[in-house]
C-alpha cells in the first residue's frame, strides 16, 4: 500500500476537532483497567496521610471499607492490598498468620462487599521482617543473601492462606526464582486451584520506591536489594523472567516501575502470550504530586498523559496511585 504525500495527504485534517480526535484515537484509559493500592493496619479506625505521598493514607479496616466503597460509586473495583502488621520478626511469619491483617482485611471487604471488589494480595515479606528484605536472610560473615529456597514455603503458605481468606489474585513481588512454581503447586494442593497468579516478573531494583517503603514500614535496615531485583539496566532479563514465570504457570505478568521502563512494557507486551500489567509507582506518583503542587505542570494533563502513556506501551492493567482521581476525570470527561 502506498500513501499519498502532501499536498493530498494532509494529516491534519483529522486533527481538526475534537470529534474527530476523539474518533480516530488509537488508545485510551478505561476505570475497568486501573488498580488501586491500599495499605492497611491492623486497627478499627484509623487514617494517617503518608507524607511522601500526598492524597495516599495508611488505613484501619473500617477505613479501608469506606475508601472501597468511594471508589466503587466512581468505578473502580481492583485492589492491590499491603499490609503493616504489629508484629515483625526475622521470618516473617504474620505474613502467613490467619488472622494476620490481610487475611482480616480480606475477609472483612469480601463480607461488605461481595463479587463486586477484585481483590489482589502483594505476596512478599519486607513488610513482616525485622530486617526488612524479602525473606529468610542468611548471613556469612559480613555478607548476607536472601536464601530463596528456605523462603519459598513460607511464600506458598502465604499466598494459600490469602487465597482462603478471600484474595480473588495472588501477586507474588519478591523476585525469587521459582516462586511462581511454588504458589501454584500450595494452591493447587490446598484445593485453590481457581486462584490465578500475577507474577511481580521484571521487578527492578528501583529508586523510586522510595515512598512506598515509607508508607508501608518496610526498608531495608542494612544492605539493599541488588541481589534480588533486576538490574535496571538490563532488557533480555525482563524477557527471561518473564517466560520463566509463564511457563512455572503466572496467569499475568507485571512490569515495575512503569515510567522508566515503557521499552520494557512494550517488549513484554510483544511476547506475552498473558495480559500484562504496569506498576506506576510510589515515587513516580510522588514526583507528578510535588510538581502539581508547585504548580509547575498542569496535573490532570500530567497525570492522564502519564497513565496513556503506560497503557499505550503495552499494560493491560494499571496500578496506580492516581486511580481515583484519574477515574473521576475520565468520568467527567
Ligand atoms: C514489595 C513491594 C515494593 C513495592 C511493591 N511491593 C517495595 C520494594 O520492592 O521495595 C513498591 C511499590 C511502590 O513503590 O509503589 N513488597
């Protein structure tokens, strides 16, 4: 096929009213599409602004319930659920708890609201470790290693007990090998066998997670987490990783951060024979907030350009921060 060239071919001329864009727009952002992150304490009421992430809160049960319900009357029904437990020690082990505060929050928003909420667990341990990495950690001399293999049970029992407890979606973020293969196979043997994974596949070892660890208690309290998550200057790793995880049995797979990685969304996009979903994170919400607030750039522009751009690369599913908001405009529009 040959194009016409100027002057014939004028491009332009689809350009020349809003009705026309709106026509010829190759993507857009639906509510249906957005996942919004709640991190949660183990209390009745409580609310608590993270200060590294304006508009964000920390939030008891019943508050959690009520920001649900917001979200619901505006569209959106995905969850993604952290939780800030009171007790932490060197395994992790209120992780797995029964009545840890995931499996509580769980079924207290399963109770309220039915089959109309999806709810997403993230699978991992640096918010449950004293230490704060993401599983057993081994020390030798003064070096240490996540020992992955001792941590891979404990991960499986997690993930089963959220799943008993209500998780519609276990989302495991750790970056251990083999982890995928481990959930299936404790689901599978707990009966669980409807219970879909989302893979954490390409997580990279990221600066801008900086708020989050904030807002969820759950920094590192020596050395960093090089030794498990993706060098960011790395791209055949993604690919790797992620037909590891398709292949132990993930039923979607996840990009993250978002921002600085769209090649990276876009590449697994192309190779995934799974939906794949994008994790705009703590530190990129952070940055379009800071600079809205100073007034620098327009914020719903900003923030609507941003999400386009992450689901243009190639998400099927966004999580973010900026869920509500976001749906509020796309309402409004
Ligand atoms: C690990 C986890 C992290 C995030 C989601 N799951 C933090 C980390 O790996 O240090 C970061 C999310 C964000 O920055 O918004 N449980």
């Amino acid at each position: 096929m040959t194009e016409a060239s100027f002057p014939t071919f004028r491009p332009r001329r689809r350009r020349n009213s809003p009705g026309l864009l709106a026509l010829t727009r190759e993507t857009r952002l639906s509510v249906e599409q957005f996942v919004y992150p709640l991190f949660i304490l183990p209390r009745e009421n409580f609310h608590m602004e993270i200060s590294s992430m304006p508009g964000q809160f920390q939030l008891g049960y019943t508050e959690a319930e009520r920001l649900v319900d917001e979200s619901l009357k505006i569209g959106v029904k995905s969850f993604l659920l952290f939780g800030i437990p009171d007790h932490k020690d060197c395994e992790g082990s209120s992780a797995w708890d029964s009545d840890g505060v995931i499996a509580q929050s769980l079924r207290r928003l399963r109770k309220a609201f039915g089959t109309a909420i999806t709810l997403i667990t993230d699978e991992c341990f640096c918010e449950y470790t004293s230490h704060g990495h993401c599983g057993i950690i081994h020390e030798e001399g003064d070096r240490f290693y996540l020992d992955n293999d001792k941590t891979l049970p404990n991960l499986a029992r997690q993930c089963v007990v959220h799943a008993q407890a209500g998780a519609d979606i276990v989302a495991p973020s750790g970056m251990l090998d083999g982890m995928v293969s481990a959930i299936r196979s404790g689901l599978d043997g707990a009966g669980l066998i409807h219970t879909p994974i989302l893979a954490y596949s390409a997580k990279y070892s990221s600066a801008f997670y900086g708020p989050f660890r904030d807002a969820a208690q759950s920094p590192p309290q020596f050395g960093d987490r090089t030794s498990y998550q993706m060098d960011p200057a790395n791209r055949l790793e993604a690919l790797t990783e992620v037909s590891q995880d398709v292949a132990q049995g993930a039923d979607m797979v996840m990009v993250k951060p978002a921002l600085a990685y769209l090649d990276i969304i876009r590449e697994v996009k192309n190779a995934s024979p799974v939906p794949v979903a994008a994790y705009n994170v703590s530190g990129e919400y952070a940055m379009l907030k800071a600079a809205a607030k100073n007034g620098w750039i327009d914020e719903k522009r900003a923030i609507l350009e941003t999400l386009g751009s992450i689901h243009r690369a190639g998400a099927d599913i966004l999580i973010t921060y900026h869920a509500l908001e976001a749906a509020r405009w796309i309402r409004d529009n």
